[in-house]
C-alpha cells in the first residue's frame, strides 16, 4: 500500500503557516513551478514598484530621486535587509552589481589581506564563475597564486598554512550539499586563512549565521531565492572587523569616501560603501526590494522546517513511484545536510525536463545528467510535491520524454 496520498499533502497545505504567502507571487493555480534556486517567482508588488519608479521617480521626479525618492542610498538599504536573512549587521552588506563581479572584488582583498600566502581553495565542481573569476583575478595579478581544488569530502584537508583564502559556495548548485559554514571557518582562522562564502543557494532558502560563524566575507545573488527578478543585482558581506583593511580594485567613484568632492585621486571610504564601484541600476534594485519586503514577515526558521518536509517528501515519492525508470539520488538523503533543492541523475535527464516542463511541472537541467528541483517554501505547495511526482511517473510509464522534440537543445538549460 503506498505510503500517502494526494488527499494528504492537500491536509498539509490547509495547517501550513507559510501558505498565505503564495499569494504574494504571480503564479498560476495549475503551474508546479520548482525551479526558484535557478529563477525565483516575480513577487506581484514588483509590478506596480517597477512602474511607479519609472512614471513617477523617474519619469516626473528625474534627477531629483537620487535624494527624494532615496535612490541614492538604495543598495545600502537593501543590503541591511539582506544581512538580517544571512546573520549580519546593519553596514556590513551592499546589494550590488552581480556575484561574479562581487567575488572579483572580494577576493582580490583577501589576497591582499595575505601577500606572503598563495593558494586560494576551491571546489572543483563548483558553479564555474566562481573557479573563472579567481583564474582571471590570478593570471591578472601574475604574482604566482594558484588554485588548490578540492571536494567536499577533502576541503578540511586542503586547509593548510600556506592557504590565503578559502573561496567556497555553502550550497553546491548541482547537488545541493550543504558545507558546515561554521566547521570550514575555523579551520581556515585556525591556519591563518581568509573565508569567502557564496549565498547564491542558501540565501532566503536557509537561515545563514555569517557573524556567529565569524565568516569574513560573503556574496550572492538576488534573483532565486531571494526573488528579485532575471539578472537582479547581487550583494556582498564584509565583516566590520576588515571594513578599511584592503582596497577593492575596482575603484570607482560610488566607493570614493566622498563621491561627490569630485577629486582627482581616489580616496576609499572606510567602510562597506567601499565595495561599490560604479552608478547601480535603480530599476533592479527597486525590484529586487519588492521580494525583500516579503521576508520581513516570513519566518526563516519556519522556511527551513518546511523546505526540508518538501524535499524529504519528495525524495521519498520519486523512490516509491519512479523506483523501476533508472534514477538515482544525487542529493544528500539527510536534511540537515541539504540546500533547499532535490537532484536526480538520469542519463535521459535533458529529455524528461523538457517533458516535464510541457506538462506545466518546471524544474531544469545541469549537464551531464542531473535533473533539479529547488523548493521555494515561500509558493511551493505540499501538493505540488504529490503532483510532481505523478506527472513524472506518467512520463516514465508512457515514455513520453522519446519525442523528438524533447531532446532538441535550447541555448539554456
């Protein structure tokens, strides 16, 4: 006898707190949509923000909403919203530009912040504009770094005392295992190490502890979890104790200590503003903040009890119902130590999410074989999980993904 129902995870959904806040996004009632870690739902506020900011701050006000209409301090604002979902402190974040940018910027400070040490860690199998970012930055600097890749299994090891910096992604994109922030840390501070943590799969999906962790640097982006539209701005964390201590080398204007003396040199502020580079897209920052404004009434602790229910149930259903069709888990099968997504391999896995994505059940792919599917507690339905599964047994049973026109490639995956 199956182990649940569908008449189940609808009972679920009735006692769910988080319920409610499907509401806040422009959803379909029949889209099973699991694919917020790659792009989140459009919150339905970012629509009338977007044109607000356009007719009136923009269109009517003009220049005059760098200060009445608060553009100018717009990326200093929502970064102090961000910090209270990723455990940081008023000041120590900015939402800017986009996180390979950000880690360029990070990075080359921590290796300045170490000048006798060369090695910066990694994981190989990281989401590659991270491991790209550090090869340009190295073979720029051409002052003989290197980078030490290692896996999950091997980073403790590859900590040594010749190591400046640790650069790591607390949720690994493709699997969703999820590093001990806390446990890495302290190995790299005990050997004299720098910590750089992406957030890019674990901000908004899971609560964050940068400053308990005693991290020293951090970035993400906006636009999965955190729902701030297609190519919305990122952010970047420096810990107070090393705001003033490096100078990021893209020195614009925006993190000159007085923008607007107008002087010839450069002069860095002493503080997080010093990150800022160039001029920032209001219109992305100004949606990025709709999606934002819903987390200050989410719980993330209830975030994170209902996420890992929606994995743990999902996992299970594809086991019982999908057993015979040859996948296989990728993901850790313990909670604890899972991100806010499910991966399966399966050597057919681009074909069966096209088929799924045209029965209205969106999840996506990852070459070479992994099929994802990232649960947003903020909109995803406990029935949705029940209805995923079943719509992908009925693909598997009825061989539906061998269309041809399922395995035709798209530019994006």
């Amino acid at each position: 006898m199956p182990k649940f129902s569908r008449d189940d995870f609808l009972a679920l959904d009735e006692k769910d707190d988080l319920a409610p806040f499907r509401d806040e996004f422009q959803l379909a009632k029949d889209l099973i949509y699991l694919d917020g870690n790659s792009l989140g739902a459009m919150p339905v506020a970012a629509l009338a923000k977007a044109q607000d900011v356009v007719a009136r701050e923009w269109g009517q006000d003009l220049i005059t909403s760098w200060n009445k209409n608060g553009w100018f301090h717009l990326a200093e604002k929502l970064g102090n919203k961000i910090a209270r979902l990723i455990g940081a402190d008023e000041g120590e974040v900015m939402a800017c530009d986009a996180t390979g940018l950000n880690l360029y910027k990070l990075l080359s400070m921590a290796l300045d912040m170490r000048p006798e040490r060369k090695v910066i860690v990694m994981e190989g199998s990281n989401f590659p504009t991270d491991n790209y970012m550090a090869q340009g930055l190295i073979h720029q600097r051409g002052q003989g770094h290197e980078i030490r890749f290692a896996e999950q299994d091997d980073i403790m090891a590859a900590i040594t005392e010749d190591v400046a910096v640790v650069s790591l992604t607390q949720v690994h994109y493709k699997s969703g295992y999820l590093l001990d922030m806390k446990a890495i840390t302290q190995k790299a501070h005990q050997v004299g190490a720098l910590v750089i943590w992406d957030l890019c799969h674990s901000a908004g999906a899971l609560p964050v502890a940068l400053n308990d962790c005693q991290a020293d640097f951090a970035l993400g982006c906006g636009y999965k979890y955190l729902n701030g539209g297609p190519g919305a701005p990122a952010f970047l964390y420096v810990a107070k104790r090393h705001q003033g201590k490096a100078m990021q080398p893209l020195t614009g204007w925006w993190g000159h200590a007085n923008p607007f003396a107008f002087e010839q040199d450069y002069r860095p502020a002493d503080n997080i503003w010093q990150c800022l580079t160039g001029t920032q897209p209001i219109l992305s920052l100004s949606v990025l903040g709709c999606g934002l404004d819903i987390f200050e009434r989410a719980d993330m602790g209830k975030i994170r009890v209902k996420s890992m229910k929606l994995c743990d149930y999902f996992i299970d259903l594809v086991e019982e119902y999908c057993a015979d069709f040859g996948f296989t888990l990728a993901s850790p099968r313990d909670s604890t130590k899972r991100g806010s997504q499910v991966s399966f391999t399966h050597e057919q896995g681009y074909a069966i999410m096209q088929a799924l994505i045209a029965k209205n059940i969106v999840g996506d792919f990852r070459a070479p074989d992994i099929i994802r599917f990232g649960f947003t507690p903020l909109y995803t339905r406990y029935v949705d999980v029940w209805d995923a599964v079943m719509g992908l047994r009925n693909i598997m049973e009825n061989d539906l993904w061998r269309r041809p026109e399922y395995s035709k490639r798209e530019a994006v995956t």
